[in-house]
C-alpha cells in the first residue's frame, strides 16, 4: 500500500477554512444562548433515559460480519446523500415491505437494497462516475423520487474521485491517518480530513458529525478527543431549540421564521452554529453524551416536538419549553437550497 500523503496545497486549504469558519462565527455570531434557560433543561434531562440509536438494524444498515472497507464506504456515501429529503408539497415517503416508511428511513432503506443486490454500487470507482440517471433509479420508489439529484451525483462523484486520489481508493486510509481525533493541529483530524469532500463541507459540520457518530456505534471508530464532539444540527434539532428558547435569535431572523422566509446562506449557518453551541453547553451540564442527545432529540422531534401539530401533552419538558409558555411556536428556519443538512 502506497503511504498516504495529502499535498501541501491540499493541507493548506483545509487548515485556512477551518480557522476562516472559526474566525467567522466568534466576530459575527448573532443569534444568543440563553444560559438560564439551557441550565434548567439541563436538569430536566437528567431524569431523561437515553438510548443510542441501533447501528446494526439490517432493514437500515450492514450486518456485523461484512467487511470493513464496504461498511465503511456505505455509511460514507448514504451520510453524504442524507440531507433535504422532503420538500413542501413532495414528501419522500413509499411503502416498503408492507411498512410506511420516509425520509432518511426511506433514504437508508433503499441503501440497504442496493448493497444487498449490488454491494460494488459503493466502491470509490464506481461513485467517481455515478450519473444522475444512477441516482434517481437508486432512490426512487413507485412515485416517489430524491429531490436535487444533479446535486446528488455531483456529490457521489466527488467522494469517489478523491477517495481514489488521495486514499489509493481505500477508505480505512482515512480512519487510519485521523488516529482516532477529530481534531488535530496538523490538519489531519477526521473532521479536517472530511471537509475536502463536497458533502462534508458544511462549516457546521452536520454530516461529518453523524457519520463520526455512525462509526464510532458500530466500533469503527474510538473517539481520543470526545471534547471535540458536537451534535449533528439537522431541522429537528434547530426547532427544539428555539421552542425550548435555548437558541433567542435577533428580532430580524426571528420575523423571517415566523413569516417562513427564506434565509440567506450566513444566516443559516450562524443559526445552526449558535444551535450546536446552546446543545454543547446542555450535553455538558445534563453529563449526557452529545451522541446520545442527538438520538433523543431526533426522535423527540419526529415523534412529540412536530413541525405543524406539536404534541404537547406527552412532553416531559413542556412547562420548560418557551414555546408553549407564550403559545409561540417557532419552526426550524426555512433554507432549501443546500446539501449541508
């Protein structure tokens, strides 16, 4: 095996938009935390069970006895398509096998599929030339198809192409050059190695954080540096927040949500960033495990905390949530047009 050696050029583009990202958010971070308020859910939480997530469901993900290298490169590439599945009016839903299933159920469902009848879809050689027509026979289903799938084959050809170039085509490289970091100096932490993918480029890093939480349930991955974990900030967890009231945005952002205007790309990320932040600070406080959070709050907000029709009356931290003390019930903001999340 050839050594692996990412080219100066390369390296420094990867240490210059971190540190740029970093710059960005401490001179411009709008929106605030409100500490009290993140304090006293905090507590709540600590009366909350937490279970993580299972990673080895054979209906969603790879059985245990399948090679590293394809588990890894599944879970590389469905993360990277896991982003923006449902739009107004066009719900990315079918039924499977007798069951309802949809959005990202839906998403590694059809996954599944493939690696079971075709598991070589996944390889870096076959991603660098995946065609738009590949993605939308993949993930289509009776009526239901994938939103942006130029977006989507552009991605998978990206991920493809680089694997090839700068891990001789073999993921494990990647989780052997990080030495279980996220975060190094030298720029050769996972989530500094992932950001020289397109679909891990997001400065909030959404799906580099839920693919380091996939990988790290299913073994492949031992965290040395868990202080550098964060949740993975997805739609749920951003509408928690600002019902909770951990997250007060500025007057001008919260009319936008209101109002479900679209926001502009930086304000998407200073709402997001500021998301993680308010959930770093609770995960730390509640001692809960951002992982583990991240799983309760992700299905808190498919199951009690809804978009349209919250249920109120099942939750266990509704005489805490800001939304139902002033009957203001804010949505996630609105910002389509993105394969961050």
């Amino acid at each position: 095996m050839v050594p692996v050696v990412l080219s100066n050029t390369l390296l420094f583009c990867i240490l210059i938009t971190t540190a740029t990202v970093v710059r960005y958010m401490v001179l411009y971070l709008m929106p605030l935390l409100d500490i009290d308020r993140i304090e006293r859910v905090s507590e709540a939480m600590k009366n909350l069970s937490f279970k993580p997530m299972d990673l080895f469901d054979p209906r969603f993900y790879p059985p245990k006895n399948e090679p590293l290298e394809k588990v890894l490169m599944y879970f590389i590439t469905m993360v990277a398509m896991d982003h923006r599945l449902s739009r107004p009016g066009k719900l990315y839903k079918a039924v499977i096998d007798g069951e309802e299933v949809k959005g990202a159920d839906l998403l590694y469902r059809l996954g599944m599929k493939m690696f079971q009848s075709n598991p070589d879809f996944f390889t870096p050689e076959n991603l660098s030339r995946v065609t738009v027509k590949d993605v939308i026979l993949w993930l289509s289903i009776g009526n239901t198809s994938p939103p942006d799938p130029v977006t989507r084959a552009m991605l998978l050809n990206d991920l493809g192409v680089k694997i090839l170039r700068f891990f001789n085509g073999d993921p494990r490289e990647i989780i052997k050059l990080c030495n279980g970091y996220l975060r190094r100096d030298d720029g050769y932490g996972l989530l500094d190695l992932l950001r020289m993918f397109k679909a891990y480029s997001d400065p909030v890093e959404k799906k580099s954080m839920l693919l380091i939480k996939f990988l790290s349930y299913r073994g492949i991955l031992n965290v040395v540096d868990e202080e550098n974990i964060r949740v993975p900030v997805n739609n749920h967890l951003t509408r928690i927040a600002l019902r909770l009231g951990i997250v007060v945005l500025e007057k001008h952002l919260e009319a936008k949500v209101l109002k479900e205007e679209e926001v502009g790309f930086d304000e998407d990320i200073l709402i997001r960033y500021t998301v993680r932040e308010a959930y770093r600070h609770l995960a730390a406080k509640a001692n809960v495990n951002p992982f583990h959070l991240d799983d309760f709050l992700w299905s808190f907000g498919r199951t009690v905390c809804l978009r349209d029709e919250p249920v109120c009356r099942i939750c266990n931290l509704r005489n805490l949530c800001k939304a139902y003390e002033t009957r203001i019930y804010l949505n996630e903001h609105t910002y389509y047009n993105t394969w961050f999340y």
